[in-house]
C-alpha cells in the first residue's frame, strides 16, 4: 500500500477512521425497520401510530406492502394509521391508492369514516405532488355542497374539520413548492363562502413564511381589502395573515400596521 492510500484512509488526526461507527449506524437503522416491521404485522393500535415518526424518518421499501395492506383493513383504525404513515414515508407511489380509499369512505358511514378521510387528504398533501391539486379542489367542492345541503335541509350546521383539512393539504403542497397550490389558495381567498375564505387566508399567509416580500402586491391588496370585509370571520383571518407575514418579515404588511398605528395617535 502507497502512502497516498494510507493518507486517503486517515482523519485529520492521523488515525484510520472508526468503520464501526458506520456498521453500528447501519445495524441500528436495520433493528429499527426490523422492529416498525413487526409492528406493522402484528402491533396494537396504539404501537401503531407510535411508529410513525420512525417509518418517516427510515422510509424503507419494505414498508409499502404492509401499509397497502393495512390501507385496506377493515378496521377503520388501522387504515387511518396506514394513511399517516403514507404520509410520512410521502412516497408519490402512494397516491392512487390514497385516492382509492378516500373514494372509498365517501361511500360508508362507518364509525370514523371522516377521521380516515382527514387521514387520507392530510397525507395526500404531505407527499406534496401539485398535480394532485385537482383532486383536492374537488374533494373541497363535493363537501361543501354536501355540507350545503345537509344545512338546507334543516340538520343544522356542521363542523368537522374536513373542508379546513383540505385547504391546509394544499398549503402543504404550496409549501413544498407547488405552484398549481398556491393558484388555488390565492384564489380561494375570493371564494363566496367564508369558512373556506377564512382559512384559505391563513393558509395562504403560511405559504409565504419562509419568504415573504416574494407576495405579490396585488395579493397583499386582496389581503388588505378583506381586513374590511363585512364577514367577522374573514376580516380577522386577513389581519391575522397580514401579522404573519409581518411577523416573518414582510416589510409591505409590516407598512400596514404602521399606518393603524399612526392613523390612532
């Protein structure tokens, strides 16, 4: 051996690097899919969602074939699991099947039916693919007419995350650079009924966190225009979005409540 290859082979400190280091990292991470492995066969429920944070960080193949199969279950538990941890591995291979058992769910009303469906849309917008954009818009349309509906029909009013879980889907996907996203949820802001305006606002304010003074000027207007809006809800989802940005570092929202602020004295 030459002594440029005893060279290539030590550290800084002249000692030959510790290969153990490396072959205890790999035998570690081996235990750990080893372990979600079992879990994923034959684990309680609660040990289940105990995984996941594990299953997103490993993200191995191995994973996909017991997720399909739990995605199936029929235990509606098991299958919400499975969803989250699709989620987390946000592996695009994942997204028909998603697509599936959401259509799935709209057609039972089985004990938490709507808690997987949350489960699905969630983990649909953490794999991030904006060309499921689509999808979710028209995930968003159907519930508010059905919910539209049910209150037309005198069953009073309902709330149960759904249509608020779908916008914060595409803010995950914006976030992840999904121009298509970001479209809809500029132009949700406008849409005619505040529970989807409210939190489409705030969505949007979340969106441009990591860079700000990117947002358009007549984005930032429409934002402006809706502090005055006669609905409560929106005019304070605008402020609170207007104080986000600010908060990170929008120098134009920044100006906005600069001039409140004069405007009072």
């Amino acid at each position: 051996m030459n002594n440029n290859e005893n060279l290539s082979k030590a550290d800084a400190s002249g000692k030959s690097p510790d290969k153990s280091r490396s072959h205890k990292k790999d035998g570690f991470s081996e235990d750990m899919i080893q372990e979600c492995l079992r879990v994923l066969e034959s684990g309680e429920i609660e040990e289940l969602f105990e995984i996941i944070p594990h299953i997103g960080v490993l993200r191995d193949r191995r994973f996909h074939a017991p997720l399909l199969a739990l995605l199936n279950h029929t235990d509606v538990k098991r299958r919400e699991f499975a969803a989250y941890a699709m989620g987390a591995m946000a592996d695009r291979d994942f997204l028909e099947p998603l697509k599936t058992a959401f259509l799935h769910t709209r057609r039972i009303n089985d004990f938490g039916a709507r808690e997987l469906q949350i489960a699905v849309i969630e983990a649909i917008g953490a794999i991030g693919d904006d060309s499921e954009v689509d999808f979710l818009l028209s995930a968003l349309k159907s519930f508010r007419e059905a919910k539209a509906a049910r209150e037309n029909a005198g069953k009073g009013k309902i709330n149960d995350g759904m249509i608020k879980s779908i916008i914060e889907a595409l803010c995950y996907v914006a976030q992840q650079g999904g121009a298509n996203a970001r479209a809809a949820l500029t132009e949700l802001i406008t849409h005619s009924d505040p529970e989807i305006q409210a939190p489409a606002l705030l969505e949007l304010s979340v969106v441009y966190w990591h860079h700000p003074n990117d947002i358009s000027d007549n984005l930032l207007q429409n934002i402006y225009d809706l502090t005055v809006s006669e609905n409560a809800l929106v005019a304070e989802s605008a402020l609170s979005a207007l104080q986000n940005l600010a908060d990170a570092g929008c120098r134009r929202a920044e100006d906005f409540f600069c001039v409140d602020d004069a405007e009072d004295q």
